[in-house]
C-alpha cells in the first residue's frame, strides 16, 4: 500500500511539472513573473498556478476515493477533451486513434456511413448526407438529430468520439436512433458500412460551350483534379462560360481553396487571417502563373457552403472574377490548426479567423450571394415544391461572433504581415465524411431540374447575348 501511494504521488508530481512546463515554454508564466500577474488582474485575480493547484487536487482525490480504480491517462485525457471542446465547436482534443482517423479524411476514402455531423444545442447532428453513399441510400437526411450510435446515447460522445463509432470496415453494420422533425418517436436506421470516396471534383458539359465543375471537398488532390479536368474538357469544346458548383461543399484543405481560388485568379490578395500571435497571421496571394480564362463564372453557394469553399466564392467575389449565387452560405471564417502531440495524440485548435479580400470576416454571417436563388427543383404538373431551413454556424453553440461585431467595418488586410503558410492549418471542422448531396444532384440526373443550375445557365447565356450585342 505504501508504495501504491508513492506512486500515486509521484504521477500526480509529474503531471503538474508537464503543466508548469506547459506554461513556461507556450505561455511563458514563471512562478512571480511580474508580467503574469499583470495580465491576471484584467482577467482573474488567481495566478495559473493556482488553478493548477486545483486540478492536480482533483485529480489526487478521484485516485484515492473513486469507487473503481481509473488510470491516470484516462482522467487527463478526459479533461483536456472537456478543456477545449468549451471553447468553440470545433476546437478538439484528438487521442492517438482518432488523430489517425482525421489523416484518413483528406485522402478521400475510408470505411464509414457518408455524413457530415455536428453538434447542435448538444446533440449530435447531422449537416447533410454524401450523395451515393450509404446514409444517403438508407433516407438519412439534413437536420437528422443522431441520439443513440448502436443503442449507445450519443448525448456526451464528442464529434470525433461519434465519428469513430460510425466508421469502420466496409460490410459491417450500424443502426442510428434518430429524431426527425415531424416524427412522434425515434426512427431506427440500419446502415451497412461501405468504402466512402469523396470524388472531389465532378465536371461535365451543360451546353455545347458552358462547362460545369462541382467542388464537393477541399482534399489533397483538389487542385490537380480540378486542373486535369478543365483541360479534358477544353480539349472537346470551347469553353465561354463556367458554373462553379460548391453547395454543401463543407470545406477542408485551407491550401488546396487558396490553389483553387489562384487558378482562377490573375493576381491579388485571396484570403488573411489574422490570430492573437504574429505566426498566425498570413496572407495568400494569387499569381499569373496558370490562370485559367477570362470567361465568366458564376459560383453556386447555399447554406452547406462552409469554410475553405467560402473562401473561393469570397476571393472571386471581392475580384469581380465571379457572380456568386444561390443562398447565404454557412458562416464558418475560423481556421483551426491540428498539433500534433508527443504521444501521438493531436489537438485541433482554433487559432485565427480569416477575411476575404476586402476585409470581410463571414464568420456567423457567411457569404451573401450577389444574386438570390432559393434550391429547389423545376416544378412540373402535380409536384409540390418544400424549402429546407439549414443549419449554419451561427447556430452552433459556443460559435465565435462575426470578426467585424455588428458593423459593416472591416479590418485593413494591409495592417497584416506577410507570412508563408506552413501548410499545418485545415479549415475543417470534425466530420464522418465531408461533403452534401441534398440539392447538388448527381452528375448523371438532368441539370435542368436544378432552379440553381438552371439560373445559372440562363445568367451565362444572356451575358454571351449582351456581349455580342455590344460587338455589334
């Protein structure tokens, strides 16, 4: 018993040196440091080492009094989950498992269901469904509240803790306990799981000379999809016009939008963000090198536009490159960078918000469309017409307040410094799979039952009207 105690003591000694050390190095707080109790007295009167103090006692008494015996690893893991899923809805802690979870993500395939999650007023939500994927197959749909993951309450599991348990080999099975608006009781569903692939880019011909290319996530290879796939289809038509789909487009790779948004960007200012330290500050600027056409855009946004694909329609938006349309987009301006941890654990840490180019912050307010189209489909004889109300950034709890508080002030791109990215940050937040095929019909449905598609269309061949008027 005797040596059960000093090995007690000496776990509990060693972890409030790995956090006094913690403070020393990140936050450069020193027993008496002068310039520590400074900035305490704005904010709390306690030194952090008194709140150390308290912790390092909680965790001693749930050791020696806990009715079960629970590892150390267990209680600190478990406080630094709760430490920063109170910050903001995605800033998150992710053990070593999980950590090799998110790598999966950008490669664009993995075992799992085909859903976009969050959490809402606390509850597992579901953003939207992956077009042919299992979810999608099986009715899952936007606004789906997930309460039980294989009879298990969901009500305390992190996102990445949900995301576990709905991934895994392809041909198991899972059921999920929903509750849906307009239902009286839960509603099982039992999916089998499959081998996702987001297919990032998507392109075909909506006319003998207008080209549609939908972005569906931001992956590694986004940028290179996107370019093989403008050249194959140049090599077969003349290309004067351009539908950028990105509705439901959830975001991901910050790297692969600011490569997106250059392509079709000669020169100029994409995105910046600014943070609490200089590092975090940077800016992303296009070059003439590989720009593609002068032809008119028109970009397609909605309520599941989030994050690196705001950033696009944003860039093209402030350059007069691209008429943005369809309906305001999700709202998510923050960035979050993934650290990687000694243990091989990694916490996702929200560390700036961005701005276009004018100095727009969207975050909670998202991308206003230069022309409002609400989604929906062609309505024909006998068919009813519903609009969705989705869910935004705006609604998550906890969410940062748009950068720029109620005004329409903004802050001055120039006061930032310029920095080179270091390709660490993801403008993602924890998801099972990525990417929403709720209005973005598939690539072999007909595109003109589309109201969005179709509007853009006829935008694109009236300016071809106009244009050859003026030549006239």
């Amino acid at each position: 018993m005797v040596v059960e105690r000093n090995k007690g003591k000496s776990i509990v000694m060693g972890v409030i040196i790995a956090v006094a050390a913690f403070l020393v190095i990140h936050l450069g707080v020193l027993p008496g440091d002068s310039r520590a109790r400074e900035e305490a007295q704005g904010v709390d009167s306690k030194s952090p080492y008194e709140y150390i103090k308290l912790y390092t006692d909680t965790l001693s008494l749930v050791q020696k009094n806990y009715v079960e015996k629970v590892e150390v690893k267990k209680l600190v893991y478990g406080s630094i989950k709760g430490m920063l899923s109170d910050l903001d809805p995605h800033s998150s802690f992710m053990p070593p498992d999980m950590f090799k979870e998110m790598q999966v993500e950008t490669t664009g395939s993995f075992g799992g269901l085909g859903i976009e999650i969050t959490i809402r007023d606390g509850v597992l939500t579901v953003v939207s469904p992956i077009e042919d994927t299992p979810a999608f197959r099986a009715g899952v749909e936007a606004g789906d509240r997930i309460i039980k993951i294989n009879g298990e309450l969901s009500k305390d599991m992190t996102l990445m803790e949900a995301v576990k348990k709905m991934r895994g080999p392809k041909g198991t099975e899972i059921t999920i306990s929903i509750m849906r608006q307009g239902l009286s009781s839960l509603l099982d569903i039992t999916i089998i799981r499959d081998i996702i692939k987001v297919v990032s880019v998507k392109s075909k011909m909506l006319s003998d000379d207008i080209a549609y290319i939908r972005l569906t996530q931001f992956q590694a290879r986004t940028y290179a999809d996107l370019n093989r796939k403008m050249k194959e289809l140049k090599k077969e038509h003349p290309i004067s016009g351009l539908v950028l789909d990105m509705r439901n487009n959830p975001g991901g790779l910050l790297q692969q939008a600011v490569k997106v948004s250059d392509y079709f960007l000669k020169s100029g200012l994409i995105v910046y963000t600014d943070g609490r330290i200089s590092k975090q500050n940077m800016r992303y600027q296009a070059y003439d090198d590989g720009t593609e056409g002068d032809y008119p855009i028109v970009v397609l946004v909605n309520g599941g536009s989030a994050s690196a694909s705001e950033i696009v329609a944003g860039a093209l938006q402030d350059h007069k490159r691209a008429l943005v349309m369809g309906t305001p987009s999700f709202g998510k301006g923050s960035v979050q960078t993934i650290i990687p941890l000694e243990d091989g654990s990694a916490v996702r840490l929200t560390t700036s918000l961005y701005y276009t180019p004018s100095g727009r912050s969207i975050q909670a307010k998202g991308i206003e469309p230069d022309v409002l189209v609400e989604a929906g489909t062609v309505v024909r004889q006998g068919q009813k017409k519903g609009v969705m109300h989705r869910l935004k950034e705006k609604d998550l709890k906890g969410h940062f307040e748009n950068g720029n508080g109620n005004s329409e002030e903004s802050k001055d791109p120039q006061k930032l410094k310029q920095q080179p990215a270091d390709g660490k940050d993801q403008n993602k937040g924890g998801n099972e799979a990525g990417a929403d095929a709720d209005q973005a019909k598939d690539m072999k449905g007909d595109w003109r039952d589309d109201v969005q598609i179709l509007r853009a269309v006829e935008l694109l061949q009236g300016w071809q009207v106009f244009k050859q008027l003026g030549a006239q």
